[in-house]
C-alpha cells in the first residue's frame, strides 16, 4: 500500500478512531522536551516523572490498537490495510507489544 493510500484511508477514520493520536503526540513531545531537560539538567526527579508519562502512551496505544482491530473486524476488505499501522510495535518474536 502507498503511503498517500494509507493516509486517505487514516484520515476517513480520523472522526471515528484516531482521536487519541494527536493526544499521544502531544504527551511524546512533552516527555521528549523533559528528558532532554532532566539529561542536560541531571535532574533525576524530572527524569523519574516521565515514567507516568509512559504508562498513559501505553495505555493509549493499546486503546487504539484494539479500536483498529475492532474497526477491521466489522469491515473487511480494503480495511485491512490499516494493519500496515502495526508494524513498527512488533517485537522480535512477531507479536504486538500490548
């Protein structure tokens, strides 16, 4: 699949699915600007906060993996694309890391 076939079939499902993407880019780029700050700082208290942080992204990306799998699920077909979305959280034995 193209990438610009994949973006038209993520935007169409924006409304529907995907509203925790832009929350989970937001909240990457927050913990990303405070540990480089806890780094250059050597503030390990800073450092230590973004471990909640983390528990909500994974929290997030499990939500919306199970909605995209659910939304596959009842419609087939070209939806299954979407499962090119997957592919950079599969560990090395194959499985999604959820």
């Amino acid at each position: 699949m193209s990438r610009s076939g994949l973006n038209r079939e993520l935007t169409a499902l924006q409304g529907e699915l995907l509203i925790d993407i832009p929350r989970m880019g937001e909240i990457c780029r927050d913990m990303l600007r405070r540990s480089l700050k806890s780094y250059i700082e050597e503030d390990t208290a800073l450092a230590w906060t973004l471990i909640e942080d983390e528990k909500i992204i994974d929290a997030l990306y499990n939500q919306v993996f199970r909605e995209l799998i659910a939304y596959m699920m009842e419609t087939p077909g070209p939806s299954t694309r979407l499962s090119a979305c997957f592919w950079p959280q599969v560990t090395w034995s194959g499985l999604p890391t959820t």
